[in-house]
C-alpha cells in the first residue's frame, strides 16, 4: 500500500513539475526580457550577408557556451551546432536561420541597420534584417536558456542549430553537406519558426503539410543574330524571340498543369540590346518559378525547355543556337509539414497561448529551406510555424483599410519586438516540452 501511495505522490510531483515548466514561462520571460531585447538590437543593428556571418556566429556561439551548451562552430560554413543532453529521451533539432539581406533600412528605429558590407562577389552592399531572422535567433537563444535553466522539467536531447545562408537557399543543404546528421544526433523532430508580416504579434500560425513551395530561380539566354535594325531580314532577332517565348511560358501554368495543382512562373528580369536601331545577338531573360509536388517543378521545367526548342526551331536556328536553360544553384525544395507533428503542436499553442491566438494559415508560394530537414534518408517529422509579428495598431488600422502593411524583404519592415519575442519564446518552449516529455 505505502508504495502504491509513494508512486501516486512521485507522480504527482513530475505532473506538476511538468504543468509549472509551461506555465511558469511567463516570470521566466518577463525576468529575462531585457537581456533578449538587448541581444535582439544588437542584431538587428549589426546584419550580415549570406555565407558572411562571422560575427553573428561568434556572437550566438559565445552566448550557447555561456549557458552549458557544447558548441560546434563553422559547421557548413558558418553554421552552429549546440547540444544539451539530459538523459534518456527524444531529440530534437530547432534552428534558427542567421543571414540578413542586401536592403537599405528605412525604418527609423534608434537601433536601424546602417551597415553596409561586401558580399561574396566582393560588391559592397546596404545590409538589413528585413526578413525577421534577428528574431528567429533571439527567440532561439530565448528557448536554449530557458531549456538549460529547467533540465528537471525534461528528458532527452536538444540540438540547436544556427544555420547561414537560408536567403541563398543552400545554408541547410550546406550543414547536412558538413555531416549535420553523420557527426551530431539525428533529431526525431525539427522545430523552425518564421516571423509572419500579416499576423498580429501575440499570435501563432501553423499550416499542415505543404507550407511553403519549392522556389527555382532560372535563367533563359536567347540567342540571334545581330544586325541593322533598318533591315531585320538579314538578322535573326532574339528581341522578338524573347517576347513571344514570355507569352508561351505563361500557358503553362494554365495550359499544361493541373488547376488543382499551384504553380508559379514569373519572367522578372528582361535583359538585351543596346540601341533601338541594332537588333543585338542576346536577350538574357530571369525567371522564378514556384510549386509545391517534385513532379510538378519537374513537368514545369522540362515545359519550358520544349518551349524554348520551338522557338528555336520557328526561327530557322541551328540546334546549338536553341534558346539555353540554365538552372540556378538556388533551388529551395518545398516545405512540407508533418501532419501528426502540426496538430500535437498546434493543440499545444492553443493551451498555452489561447485558442483565440493560434490561427490555421493557407499555404503560400515563398520558400524556406527548413524543409530540406525532413527530406534527409532519415525522414525526420518537421515543423515550421509563423510567428506573429505586426504591431496591434498597425495590423487594426490594416484590417480597416487605412494603411498597408510592410512586407516581408521590405526596407521598413519591423517587427513588435516584445510581443513577438515573449510570444515565440513561449510557443516554441511549450512545443519542446510537449515533444520532450
């Protein structure tokens, strides 16, 4: 009987201990708030580019050590690894993404960005955080500390990482490239969050399955034959093969692919010429494309590749002056949600933040490259979820139509700092918890 009650007593001790982890976040927050916002600035003020965040690995490495975490430094490049171990149990990899981007700041904040650096092709740049990762790393070192200073609340393993280079599209795939799961634990989960520039700060959103789309950049050079604009029957005008291929290329999407599938194909940069009366030998057309299924991106391209090979051959051209694909390195693969791993979270934010604050979002076609962590042999359940970040009053005036919001990769986006922050640190703390416990 005495052991029945001892074990009864034991129970409810880990319960409790367990219900405080979560609700106790709030004083934890509240107490260390200052130290976040502080870290929070000086990131903010002090971006860098993509592959070139030197100083903000040293930054994040010197403060992981400093709460007990073993840091493994230059991991894909500038890339950190930081473990804690606490016995037996599940692992778990939450990242956060460091690079800034090349945007001028424009948003009058005592701590704005008036940095400016050279980028990996030696061109000197305005640098700002205008997509949020200032965030992504304070809400991350957030959880890291509040995880290191209550180890009695969980058992298992956590793996924080630090990646570079996400606005390039090749800072996941540069880390696991390095060994991220040959030389540290492979997570049974992977945990990201992303500061949304339409939801409210004080609010959470999640989307199951696909989140995000694969993301393609590509280049299309078309190729003539120059000459006198006053006698264009002696040329071979790719100023005119370019137009027509942009219209061709927008049938694709509503001629070729299913309408229940989404895509995207969007000609952004025209490029040729030099004189209106000189047809010139090249145009150079820039491209993005957008879709969630492999086979459909796959389809998309091959598409294109068959339409550039009929203006080509429409034009008279030899097989080697065929209009030229060329697929850049900067593919992001589409960001898929796990659906058991999205709805336990997402029940999770709504007992800790309020159901009234956790808001199912649709889909969208940007990209992440979070989503190449559940695309490994592994098959690791992932999560990215949103991360509200609109001032109260902005976002009200917004919904009434008095003003538009910055977006993201805007020179005047920024956050609410301290809504936003409190808000993630919290959300991701109660998702580990759930996943830990």
């Amino acid at each position: 009987m005495m052991k029945k009650v001892k074990l009864l007593v034991n129970i409810f001790i880990l319960f409790i201990l367990f219900q405080g982890s979560i609700l106790g976040q709030g004083s934890f927050i509240d107490d260390q708030y200052l130290s976040l916002e502080e870290l929070y600035e000086y990131l903010h003020a002090n971006p860098e580019l993509s592959y070139l965040e030197v100083q903000t690995a040293a930054k994040l490495a010197k403060e992981m050590k400093a709460i007990g975490y073993k840091v493994t430094e230059k991991v894909g490049g500038t890339g950190l690894v930081c473990i804690m171990k606490n016995g037996a149990g599940k692992t778990l990899l939450i990242r956060a993404d460091m690079d800034a981007l090349p945007i001028k700041e424009d948003t009058g904040l005592p701590y704005a960005s008036s940095k400016t650096m050279k980028n990996i092709n030696d061109i000197e740049m305005p640098v700002m955080h205008a997509c949020g990762h200032d965030v992504h790393m304070t809400v991350w070192y957030g959880t890291a500390k509040f995880m290191a200073e209550n180890k009695n609340t969980w058992k298992g393993t956590l793996v924080f990482i630090a990646q570079p280079a996400e606005e390039r599209a090749n800072g996941a795939k540069a880390m696991l490239a390095d060994g991220l799961f040959e030389r540290f634990p492979v997570p049974d989960y992977a945990l990201a969050l992303h500061v949304s520039a339409i939801l409210p700060a004080g609010t959470v959103g999640w989307c199951p399955e696909y989140a995000m789309a694969n993301v393609d950049m590509m280049q299309i050079r078309v190729k003539g034959k120059s000459g006198h604009g006053a006698y264009p029957h002696t040329t071979v005008d790719p100023v005119s093969m370019a137009s027509r291929l942009i219209n061709d290329l927008q049938t694709i999407v509503s001629r070729e692919i299913s309408p229940l599938e989404p895509a995207v194909i969007t000609v952004g940069s025209l490029h040729g010429g030099t004189k209106g009366n000189v047809i010139p030998d090249e145009v150079v057309l820039e491209l993005t494309m957008r879709s969630y299924s492999d086979e459909v991106r796959n389809q998309i391209i091959e598409v294109i590749k068959r339409k550039c090979k009929a203006i080509g051959v429409s034009a008279g051209l030899e097989e080697s002056m065929y209009p030229e694909v060329i697929l850049h390195d900067e593919f992001t693969p589409a960001l898929f949600n796990d659906l058991a791993l999205n709805q336990r979270i997402a029940t999770v934010f709504e007992k800790e933040l309020g159901k009234e604050n956790v808001i199912k979002t649709d889909p969208v076609m940007g990209g992440e490259d979070f989503g190449r962590y559940g695309r490994t042999e592994h098959q690791v359940p992932i999560m990215m979820f949103w991360l509200g970040a609109v001032h109260k009053e902005k976002y009200e005036a917004a919904q009434k139509g008095e003003i538009e919001l910055p977006s993201l990769h805007n020179s005047q986006f920024h956050p609410d700092p301290e809504p936003t922050i409190k808000t993630g640190v919290k959300a991701m703390v109660a998702g580990i918890l759930e996943l830990l416990k």
